[in-house]
C-alpha cells in the first residue's frame, strides 16, 4: 500500500497547512469549552438564554483568534476546511441546548452530555488521526501562489510558491532558469526556524523577455523520517517584447520634409527589458523619446535632397531587479529597415531677363522649383542697386514678380538674391544666397558671328551669314552696316535678334572671308553702337588626288624603281623591277647606273622613264608648281630625304663615286589647297604609303 499516495490524495482537502492547525485548535478549544460549561453553569439552572448566547459568542470569537493571528483567508473552494473547524461547535451548540433541556433531569441530563461529550472526544481524535496522517506521510508539492504554470509574469517580479505539507528549510534547493543569482525569502509554520510552508523567490535581475522561466525545487520529501526525496520544476512566460506595427514614414520614401520627426507606433506599452536604438546613415543627430507604446526619433539637422537609410534595432535588456540599473545587453535584432529621401533645396528654373534685352518697364519674373507663399519672403531677398519696386507671386504658384516702379535704368546690371533660409510651402530652403543677375539694354552689341570668328575650313555650299545681337536692334541700321570681304553678293533674313545674310553665290577654296558691322546700328531698348565689330573665317580648301596605284618594296633600296613602276602604271605602262634595272644598268656610278645597296639618282631613272612617256627633271622647284602638274594630272617623282638615316649629307660609294645618306623616292599624287597656295602635297611612298607634307617640311 503505498501510503504516501493515499495521504496525498487526502493532502488536497486540507490544502491551506493553517487550517490544520485550526481544526486541531478549534476542536480542543471547543471541548475544553464544553467541560467548563458542565463543571461551572450547569448548575444555575437560572440563566437566561440572553446569557448563554452572550457566551456563545464569546467561544466563537475566542475560538477565531487563530484566524485572525495567521492571517490566512480561507479558500471558498475548500468547503470541507470550513466544515471540519465548524463542526465541533455544531456539537457545543447542541450540547448547550441538551444541557438545558435537562436540569429538571439529572440522570437523562448526565446521559445527554454524556453523548456528546463523546462525540466530540471521538471528533477531536479523528480530526487529530487525520491531520497527523496527512501532514506525516503526504508528499509535499509546489505550487505558485495565485498563478498557473505558463503565466505571464511581471519582468522583475517574484515568484511566491506554496507547499502542500511543511519541510525543513535546509533540506531545500531552488534553482532559476534562465541562471542567475537569486535570494530566498521562507515562511515559517508557526515562527518555527526550520519548518516552512511556502517560500518566495526574488531574482536579482529580471528574467530575459520571451523566455520560458523554470523554477526548480529539489529536495522536496514528506515529514515522515525516512521518506523519498523528489523534485519539482514549475514553468511560466518572461513577458513579450513589444513589435512596431506601424511609423508615420510607412509609404513615404520621397520629397520628405527636413523638419519631420521618426513616429514608431508600438503594438502594446513599452517595457523596460525593451531596449531600442536607431542607426541612419548618413549619421544624423537624435533624441529618441519613449511614452507609452509610442516612441519618438527627433532627428536634430536632416540635410536636404539626401537619401537616408534607418534601421530600427530591438535588444533585450538585463537590469538589476531593484536599481534598475542595466547589467547587460542580449539578443539585438533588426526589427525595421527602411529609406526616403528629403526634399531637395528650392533653386530657381528660369527668369525672364536671362539673356535678353526687354522693355525697361518689363517685371522680373523668376520661376522658382516649389510653391512659395508671398509672406516667406519678408525679408529674405533683395535687389541692387536698389530700386522701387512691388513684388507678387503668380498664378501658378512658384513664380516670384518684382515690378519695378518707373522701370529698370538702361545699361545697368542688377541683382536680385534671395537669402539663406527663405523657405517654400513644400518645407525646403535656401541653404545659401541664391543671385539672380541681369543687364538691362545698353550699348548694341554683337554676341557672335556664324561661321564663327577664325573657324578653318568653311564648307564651300555654306550659303548663309548669320550675326546675333545683344539686343533688338532697328533692322534697316543693321543690314546697311554689314560689309563682307570679298564680297558675295546676297539678301537679308531675320530671326528675333538673329541677322541672316543668305549667299547668292557659292565661297571660293582656300579663302579667307571677313565680317564686319559698322558703327551706328540703333537699339529698340538701349544706346546704339559705336564701335565696329568684326569676324573672320577660312573656307576649305581643295583636295585633288591623282588614281596613282599604291606598290610597296620587299626590300630595301628600290624605291626609285617602285616609284617610277607607280608613274608608269598612272599611265597604264607595266614595268617589272628586274627589267627596269636591266634597262638603267648596274655599276658603280649612280649617275648613270644602277648601284646594288643604294639605287640609282634621277638621271637614268628619268631616262628610263622618258623611254615610255615624255618627261622633264626640274630642281629648285616650289610646291605650287608640284600643285599645277596634278592639276594637269602629271604625277612627279620626287626624291627626298628618308628621315632616318645617319648621317645626313654626302658620302663616298665603293665604286669611288658620291651617294647621298638616306636618299629616297616617292610619287607626288595630289595637294590640298589652292593650286596657286597649296598647304600640303600627298605623296605614294612605297615604303609608307600615303604620306601628306606640309609646304614648310618640303624646304
């Protein structure tokens, strides 16, 4: 049999350790009682009933006085507490009523207390068996004082538990998960040192949030000597971390106003194991403020038209139970991330006055990138020199008008500046002055000239002279002031300020043309010119290309050959350069053969060639004479330097003869320029192909 599970069993009508006692004490008490009423008031038969409820009241309160001393209110649910401390009065109150029924009648009154006095020895003695019984051989447990297992508890607060049937103090072990230091606080049954019913549990630190909380208790056995020893674990939940369920910049990510302020809407209050911190990049100055479940970022300087990236970090925080003070910082988690960008500073699209001359009475309209309202500008912009003037804002909003009174002065540069701070409706401002800078009409001048001034290589087909002015000008003035040199004749055209001069006649090649305006051209708005203005330009010059087929040499020292076999092939004759050696000769004398490892000079090379084609040899010629002959279509032969060989000038061939370092030939095949003024001559080298010289590396 195993006694320690029936008394168990038994163990739960009587839950409450006090009431134990209460119904040993009560039913003692009640007893004692009842002898001192037979003994000392059986007697006076003369009491009056008023008397004797009197002193039943006074057992009863005498009897509570106990409840009173533990302070333990009793638990409705346990009905059979009540019961077994009520009893024993029960049976008093009727052995009152028996007592008095039977003064008249010693022996049937003897009989009467008799029973009950019996009664209530048997109830005291059962009631004795039975708490003795259950206090010695139950099996203690563990529960939490007034709350369930997989509660949620406070953060930081203690846990009390409660014992089904006392232990010694000593023989227990309360250990916490999460680990950490705890203190232990007892309560003694009857200021007892060493017997407890129930203890509290105090951690130092409060418990980590969203936990499961392990309270162990090991040790644990029965008052019986000897008894088993078990343990007992109870569970319960570290209060959750609050979520953000919501900012006031959820959807916004662009046009944010500089001045606006983080808003984190939290999904319940705020705890203190809830530690939050913010990181934007670019790092930005804050004040972070927790109320409740909101809490408030307040950014110190956002700049304008930056994209920022916020990231919202959650930890849970470790703090001392009764300081408060933070131990340590756990389990830091991203929680929210998002990116906006502010509003970019207001500048200004365009002004009326920019680049151009308008009636003097015109208003200076400036069209701005944002709405603005007329009182922002209080103070925050001015124009110089200063004049009188009104200003407004226009129908759509962002145009700025200053409409001066009697008009802005001729020839005169002003400047409207709006200044550091003025602001839009949108919330941006202006970080630093922003100008504005005009001039009214003054002096006509000429802005430029198309083509423009010293342009080279003017297409021949261009066919229209354009000159822009400042300003609007009298157009008669103007077209009577043009001069063109040499001239082409032509007719005048206009475009707003624009005057055009359309050709009649195509430019010659390689000309050089000028542009001149005269003084006297009269304004519309300002002063009329008085100086003349000028521009000049090159038309392009001519390029001619004879179709003189391109040969390259194998080896060294045959360009004169190839040159001559390129010539010859222009005019359709086909040589080889084995038959052209044979034909000049080979010996010593380059001056009248063909010389091995060096060529030959341009006397047999030229009779050579005349043996085909009628030729002539010149020396001390110019480049325009190179020129005529392409145009005649006559290719030339010309011998050159080859630029590289060392050292120039003449030597000394084998044979005894004079050679020239680095002498070579190449094919003259066209010119660029005019034929009378070439600027370059195109050359067949049949070393390096095309090849285009300069007139000044000819000489």
């Amino acid at each position: 049999m195993d006694i320690e599970k029936i008394a168990g069993s038994l163990n739960g009508y009587l839950s409450i350790y006090g009431i134990r006692f209460l119904v040993i004490f009560s039913t003692l008490f009640f007893i004692s009682a009842l002898f001192i009423i037979k003994k000392f008031l059986s007697k006076y038969s003369s009491l009056k009933p008023i008397l004797l409820i009197v002193i039943f009241l006074v057992i009863i309160i005498l009897g509570g006085l106990p409840f009173i001393y533990y302070k333990m209110p009793l638990e409705k649910s346990n009905i059979i507490s009540v019961l077994l401390t009520l009893l024993p009065l029960l049976f008093l109150f009727f052995a009152f009523i028996f007592n008095r029924l039977s003064v008249n009648s010693i022996s049937k009154g003897k009989k009467i207390f008799s029973i009950s006095s019996f009664i209530s020895i048997s109830l005291t003695v059962c009631a004795l068996v039975f708490v003795l019984f259950v206090s010695l051989f139950a099996r203690p447990y563990v529960s939490l004082a007034g709350l369930q297992e997989d509660t949620v508890i406070e953060e930081d607060s203690s846990f009390k538990m409660r014992l089904t049937v006392p232990v010694m103090k000593d023989s227990l072990n309360v250990v916490i998960s999460p680990q950490q230091e705890i203190e232990i606080k007892y309560d003694f049954v009857a200021n007892s040192n060493h017997w407890i019913d129930g203890f509290e549990v105090v951690p130092t630190e409060n418990c980590p949030a969203d936990s499961k909380i392990v309270v162990y208790v090991v040790g644990l056995s029965s008052m019986f000597p000897g008894s088993k020893v078990h343990e007992q674990s109870l569970e319960f939940l570290a209060p959750t971390l609050p979520n953000i369920s919501s900012t006031n910049f959820d959807g916004i990510t662009e046009e944010v106003n500089v001045e606006k302020d983080l808003e984190i809407q939290l999904d319940k209050s705020n705890v203190i194991s809830a530690k939050w911190s913010i990181e934007i990049e670019p790092p930005v100055e804050n004040d972070v403020e927790i109320n409740g479940d909101k809490i408030n970022v307040n950014f110190k300087s956002l700049a304008q038209g930056t994209l920022y990236s916020v990231k919202i970090f959650r930890a849970n925080r470790i703090y001392n139970a009764k300081t408060k003070k933070e131990v340590s910082i756990q389990n830091q988690k991203l929680i929210k991330e998002f990116s906006f960008k502010t509003i970019s500073p207001p500048g200004i699209k365009s002004f009326n006055w920019d680049n151009i001359s308008l009636p003097n009475s015109t208003p200076l309209v400036v069209e701005l990138s944002d709405y603005v309202n007329l009182e922002t500008f209080t103070n925050l912009y001015k124009i110089e020199p200063s004049i009188p003037h009104s200003i407004s804002i226009g129908t759509n909003g962002s145009s700025f008008i200053l409409s001066p009174k009697g008009g802005f002065a001729k020839d005169t540069r002003y400047t409207l500046s709006f200044l550091k701070g003025l602001k839009t409706r949108s919330g941006g401002f202006f970080e630093q002055d922003v100008p504005v800078s005009f001039r009214t009409a003054g002096l006509v001048k000429v802005i430029t000239f198309s083509p423009r001034n010293g342009i080279y290589g003017v297409k021949r087909d261009t066919n229209r002279i354009s000159v822009v002015f400042d300003q609007p000008v009298d157009k008669a003035s103007a077209e009577t002031r043009f001069r063109m040199e040499p001239n082409i004749s032509g007719t005048f055209s206009w475009n707003g300020n624009t005057m055009i001069y359309t050709l009649s006649n195509s430019l010659d090649f390689y000309t050089k043309y000028t542009l001149s305006i005269l003084p006297g051209v009269v304004s519309v708005y300002g002063i009329d010119s008085n100086q003349t203005f000028s521009s000049s330009f090159t038309s392009e010059e001519q390029i001619v290309i004879l179709n003189v087929p391109q040969y390259y040499q194998p080896r060294g020292f045959d360009c004169n050959l190839y040159s001559a076999k390129m010539a010859l092939a222009y005019r359709g004759v086909s040589v080889s350069i084995e038959g052209a050696k044979a034909s000049i000769g080979i010996g010593e004398d380059p001056n009248s053969s063909w010389v091995n490892e060096y060529g030959t000079h341009w006397g047999p090379l030229s009779a050579f060639v005349g043996s085909y084609r009628p030729v002539s040899v010149r020396s001390g010629w110019n480049a325009a004479g190179l020129a005529e002959e392409i145009v005649k279509g006559n290719p030339s032969i010309l011998y050159v330097y080859n630029g590289s060989s060392q050292p120039i000038g003449a030597f000394e061939l084998p044979g005894g003869f004079t050679g020239y370092k680095g002498m070579h030939s190449e094919v003259v095949v066209g010119f660029t320029g005019r034929p009378d003024n070439p600027t370059s001559i195109l050359t067949n080298d049949s070393w390096r192909g095309r090849r285009k010289y300069t007139i000044g590396s000819l000489y």
